[in-house]
C-alpha cells in the first residue's frame, strides 16, 4: 500500500509518495521519465539502425541484451563514470572479446563463465573502461548461441561494438537536445589563477583535497562518483551550509546603488580614467537601454586596444533578493572582483565588490558572537 506524506498534485504530488523517493542522490521524478524517453529512443533506434544495416539477417539479432543495462546507465546516470562513452563502447567490446578466448581456453561451462566475467572486470579495470554490462557480455560470449558460433571472433566488433557505438551516438544527441551534459567531464579542482605558490582561495579554509582523500581511504569503499566531483559536492554543501546560516543577508543590503558605469562609446583611456578616480576594479558596460551588456576592467583595458564592445568580458550576476553569501564562490574565483546586481529585464541595479561582501560577512559574524 502507498503511503502519502503530503497531498500534492501532478508530478509534484506523485514525487511525494514512498515508492517515488530516489534511490540515486539528486534524482527526481523527472529525471527519470526523461530516462525512460531516453533508453525508449535510443534501444529502439538502436535495433532499427541494426537491423537496417543487417538487412533483417536472421543470423543477426537486432541488439544484443547487455545493451539494455548500458542504456540504464547512459539515461538515467549520465554522470556516472561508468556511463561514460569509452566505459559504454570498450567495455562492452573488451568483455565480449574476454569471454571469446575464455571459451576456448576453458570447456568447463561453470568454470568458463566464472572465469569470463572476472577477467573481464580485471581487463575492464586496468583499460579504464569498466561497465557492468560488460560482464553480460562477457557472459554472453562464453555462453555462445547460434549469433556467437557464426560470428566468432568478430563477435566483439559485430553486433557488440556496433551496438554500443550507435547507442553512445544516439544518447549523445539525446543528451544534448535535453540539455543534459554528456559526456560528463568533471570539474576541475580549484587553481591558484597567480602562478604563485600558494593554494587558491577556497581551499585555503576548510576541507583540503588530501582531506578527500583521507576519508575515501578510511571509508575503504568504492563510489560510483568521480574522485573531482565528490570534492565539488562536498565544497557546495559548505557553501549551502553557508547560506543557510547567513540567509537574513542579500545583495540588496550590501551593493553599491551608485553604480559607475559606461557605455559601448566610452573610450579606453576614459574607462582607464574612472577605474583610477574611483579606485575601483571592475566598470559595467550598459547598452542604450541600460542594461548590462558585459564589464570592462583593468585587465581587459591594459590588454586589449579597439571599440569596447571588443574589450568586454562576461560579466557575473546576481538578483537583488539572492542571499549575499552565495557570491562567494564567484568573487573568490582569483579573477572576478564584482558581481553586478540586475533586475528580470537585466538593467544595473547595484554591484558587489569583494570588499562589500567581506565586511558585511565580518559584521554578520561580530553580532552572532556578541548575541552569543
């Protein structure tokens, strides 16, 4: 019997009963039946495709079954390492391969199957392409059948390869039109942007990546998460936790109002001379509308030379009612130095220095430890 927590409705009330609750950590309702619509494409496309370059030949299948549990994990785990493109098509592959030569070398069938799918996770390990399908594979070759006694050492290579490759291309796009980002490439650990040698600025506080390290080694387990990732979920659940404590503080109780700002005719050596007048880092570049079309600073106007919509970079943005605190990753970036505050029609409506949000965190601290 299902167990309601809270009425709801639509999707929204479905994701509140029990049986909805994710199995995976950050996966919602939605994220599953964007799976489903992802592996009903792709192994239907998949078999079509085969069968078309088959020919409709009986002695070859449409797809192979491993392609099943390699779809699982391309749709509905996109960022797993294990579902990445080369784990997808070298795993499968190398496993199909693995189980072949186990077949030969060994005619004990329990032995032999045994022996295939324990070769192939070492294989799969060491060529940095490990799959659980591929021990299905694997398992599948050793077994044979009337595909694998034709096909014989080809057998990786035609259906398995071609399986898996058509099905890496369709998921790719798949990925792509659903906005979802495949291949997953982890982000990379904070850099000092000063070629000094010192750390960069968010690690200098706080866990280290040695730190990462330590636990995963006292942990003695395997994660399917990737070593990068795990060390950036973990700097965002400090940041979150950072928010949650400062929450009562936005950008709109400490930006500029009085914004200095210029627009795409502003010459270089007029914007050169407001950043010394104001002793500031960072000019906002408004359009004839006033709204922000990038930001200029000392960086850009020393380096570069022409018009200044050629000068401008991307600049970072906030809303006037976000908490304060989540700027903090951004403006300890090593390169970003002020966060302009806009509105939904994306007009100025303030900027936060680096300054701005230090002493407002450092006066936010001094009156919790003087309340304590």
């Amino acid at each position: 019997m299902l167990q309601r927590i809270v009425p709801g409705s639509g999707l929204a009330g479905l994701s509140r009963f029990r049986i909805f609750n994710p199995i995976l950590a950050g996966a919602t309702l939605r994220e599953r039946l964007i799976a489903c619509l992802g592996a009903l494409v792709g192994i239907g496309l998949t078999g079509l495709i085969c069968g078309l370059v088959a020919g409709r030949s009986a002695d070859l299948p449409l797809i192979v079954a491993p392609m099943g549990a390699s779809a699982v994990l391309l749709f509905a785990v996109p960022a797993s390492p294990l579902a990445q493109p080369w784990p997808i098509i070298g795993g499968n592959t190398i496993s199909a391969l693995v189980g072949l030569l186990v077949a030969q070398a060994i005619h004990d069938p329990v032995l032999a199957i045994a022996v295939g799918v324990s070769l192939a996770i070492g294989v799969m390990s060491f060529t940095r392409c490990l799959h659980p399908p591929g021990g299905a594979a694997a398992l599948t070759a050793v077994l044979g059948g009337p595909v694998v006694a034709k096909w014989g050492l080809l057998f990786p290579l035609v259906p398995v390869a071609l399986n898996s490759c058509i099905l890496v291309a369709l998921g790719l796009a798949f990925h792509k039109l659903s906005r979802r980002n495949y291949p997953h490439v982890a982000a990379r650990a904070p850099a000092n942007t000063h070629n000094t040698a010192d750390p960069p600025p968010q690690t200098r506080v706080g866990f280290r990546e040695e730190d990462v390290d330590s636990a995963l080694s006292a942990l003695d387990e395997t994660f399917d998460i990737d070593r990068d990732d795990l060390s950036r979920l973990l700097r965002q659940v400090e940041l979150q936790a950072s928010i949650r404590s400062h929450r009562d503080l936005i950008c709109d109780d400490i930006m500029s109002r009085d914004v200095i700002s210029i627009d795409p005719q502003t010459t270089r050596e007029e914007a050169l001379g407001l950043l010394l007048r104001h002793n500031i880092r960072t000019l906002p570049v408004r359009d004839g509308e006033g709204r922000l079309a990038g930001v200029v600073g000392l960086r850009e106007l020393l380096q570069g030379s022409g018009a200044m919509d050629d000068l401008k970079s991307s600049p970072a943005t906030a809303f006037a009612d976000e908490p304060a605190i989540s700027l903090l990753p951004v403006l300890t970036d090593g390169q970003t130095h002020a966060v302009v505050v806009v509105d939904e029609h994306g007009r100025i409506q303030g900027l936060i220095s680096q300054t701005d949000l230090m002493s407002a965190v450092a006066r936010t601290l001094a009156e919790k430890d003087a309340a304590g």
